[in-house]
C-alpha cells in the first residue's frame, strides 16, 4: 500500500464516525416544535418588543408579566402621533416626564427621591399596580384623611405630601397641613425648605393633565374594575399605637 493510499484510509477511518454521530445526534424533523409567530396587538404609542407575546388586560399591562415589560406601555405620549396637533401636548408630555422621573424633574417636592412610576408601575398602566388609567374621571371624590371633597390635584398634593415627603421642612406648615388635609402658605421662603405643593403649582398641573390624558375615552364617575384592588381589608388594618418601631 503507498503512502496516498494509506493517508486515504486513515482519513476515511476520521470521517466515517464524525458522519455517524452528526447523525445520531441531530433532530428528527417529527422532533422540532413548530414555530408559532404570535400577533403583534395594534395600540396608540410604543410598545417593547415583549408586549407583542401578551394581551392587554382591558387597557393594562397585566401584572404575570416579568420585569421584561416594564417600559411597555400602551398609551405614551412621547410616541402618540394624535397628540402633535393637540394644544395641551407639552404639559401632558411634561407630566409623564415628571411621573417617570419625579426627583428629577422637580426636585423641590421630592425629598423622599421617589418617582411616580415607583408605586405606579409602567407609568400607572399596569394591573394591581396601583394603575390610574381611567382615574381622573373618578374626581371629586371624598377624601376620609382629609374629611372633605378632593379634586385630582388635591390627590397629587396629597402624594407629593406624603410620598413625596414634600412636608419635610420643619418652618413651612406642612406636617401639620398633611395632618388637617389643608394647603397652607409657607409664611417663609429660605433654599433649604422647599415650597409646599398646591393644586395651581405647574408640577401638580402638567401631571393631573398626563392622567387626563389616560382617562379619555372613559366614562367620568364610572366604577373602574381595575381600580381600588390594592386596599387592605379593613378587618386586617393594626392601629398605629400597636407597631412596634423596633
């Protein structure tokens, strides 16, 4: 046998099992799961690419999707093309702008460093996240805390009071207006204590204006099915006085 003759053979010896498991191993055609191509759902604004391997429960992001959904969201108004000819498009951009990022935006009434979006999961649209699509319809409502009639700036005051800890200052009145549900008028001014929201401040304004903006096409007074799932029960509640701090 020649030196060709034997490199022929050693070679086919090589070959002929790598050609053996390449079969043994690949996949039967019966084997491969068939690929399913899920439908995009059609909604105003930007949508992440996860949005399209779920549905919308009624207008909400619903609350078994991951982390991976968490800047899905079906009305946004930096991408709404609707909104480009409307007149109240800067202050219902200007809140969303605030909501998403509130430290930022206005860091005067945010001592707390918490955003809107913190409580109100992908920008108050997703279910049993605290969601307000629809929300603005429901003002005036009666506020227990306050024991009076609240508008929807009344309720933003209110978060930025508390949430917010925009009451931290020690001279400007605001504990004890969180504590009697009023807007007092900071008797003093210094770069230390910022002022107190109220319902005329621009921050307050151009936020109320974004959750409008998610409640058009809603019905005002109309019972909501997503909204108010989030409370205690009343039965389950613990006085204050009870809680151990330690």
């Amino acid at each position: 046998m020649t030196q060709i003759t034997r490199r022929g053979v050693a070679a086919m010896v090589v070959i002929l099992p790598l050609t053996a498991a390449l079969r043994c191993s690949a996949p039967s055609r019966e084997s491969v799961p068939p690929t399913v191509e899920l439908p995009r759902i059609p909604q105003t604004g930007e949508f992440g690419p996860a949005s399209h391997t779920y549905e919308l429960v009624g207008p909400l992001v619903p609350k078994t999707t991951t982390m991976v959904t968490a800047w899905d969201l079906p009305q946004n108004p930096l991408t709404d093309p609707a909104l480009d000819i409307r007149a109240d498009a800067d202050m219902i951009r200007q809140g969303f702008q605030l909501f998403t990022n509130t430290p930022e935006a206005t860091p005067r009434f945010t001592a707390s460093g918490m955003t809107c979006a913190n409580c109100h999961l992908n920008q108050g649209q997703r279910e049993l996240a605290l969601p307000l699509v629809g929300t603005s319809g429901m003002f005036p409502e009666y506020n227990n805390r306050a024991g009076r009639s609240f508008s929807l700036e009344d309720r933003i005051v209110g978060c930025f009071y508390r949430s917010e800890n925009a009451v931290h200052g020690s001279d400007n009145g605001g504990l004890s207006a969180a504590r009697s549900g009023t807007v007092p008028s900071p008797p003093t001014v210094n770069t230390d204590t910022p002022l107190l929201p109220n319902v005329d401040s621009e921050e307050v304004v151009a936020l109320a204006t974004y959750l409008r903006y998610l409640s058009e096409g809603y019905t005002p007074g109309e019972d909501l099915p997503w909204r108010k799932k989030n409370r205690i029960l009343r039965e389950s509640l613990l006085p204050i006085d009870t809680l151990d701090p330690q």
